[in-house]
C-alpha cells in the first residue's frame, strides 16, 4: 500500500508544483497579476508550493525502501519525473489551451516511460 499512496502523494504534488511554477503566467495571461510585483508572485508561487512540499515529503518517506517502501531513490526520483510530466501536459492543456503536443513530446514522453521501465529491471 506504500506504493500506491506514494504515486497518490505524487500526483498531488505535482498539481502543486505545476500551478505554483505556472499557474501565474495564466494569472497574467488572464489580466489578474498583471500589475503584480516580482515579489508578489513569488510568495503567491511559494504559498502554493508548501502544499507540494506536504505531498512530496511523506511521498518519499512513505516509498522510501528504508522506510518501509517499496522503491529506491533512482525510482522514486524516475517515476516523480514522469509523474511531473504527465500531471503538466494535462494542466496545461486545461489552463493554456492554444498549447498542443506535438509528435516530439509525445515522443520524449514515451521514452521518460521507458526509462521507468529501465530503472525497474533487475
């Protein structure tokens, strides 16, 4: 169950991580932050990331193999990654619509899969 509930804690993460690293430029785009200052930005960018921080850090504990989890830090580390990946493509297909994926992506995304695979092999 460590296993599950670290990919769970992930994804939840990286929601996080992606608006608090994006989710002002839609603010801008849209005319609400527009005005804001650099400063502005980055406490209302850090005030989002602390709840990636409450996600990420008992994800890696909990799927910590020292801890009783099921992986090692090159896999926790891979499959953030990937993770990370996926959860931008999705939001910023939601939030940024005139961005599309392109046959490169898809590509480079397909391969970040195989290197999941890669890190698991014995």
């Amino acid at each position: 169950m460590n296993g599950l509930y670290t990919i769970i804690l992930l994804i939840l993460s990286n929601v996080f991580m992606t608006l608090a690293w994006y989710g002002h430029l839609k603010l801008q785009q849209s005319g609400v932050s527009s005005n804001w200052p650099l400063i502005g930005i980055i406490v209302f960018s850090w005030a989002i990331a602390f709840f990636e921080y409450c996600c990420q850090v008992p994800a890696n504990r909990l799927g910590f193999i020292d801890n009783g989890g099921p992986f090692n830090l090159i896999q926790l580390k891979v499959i953030q990654e990937c993770i990370s990946l996926a959860v931008f493509c999705v939001i910023v297909n939601i939030l940024f619509q005139g961005t599309h994926l392109h046959w490169n992506h898809i590509l480079a995304f397909l391969l970040i899969i195989c290197a999941v695979y890669l890190v698991f092999m014995k």
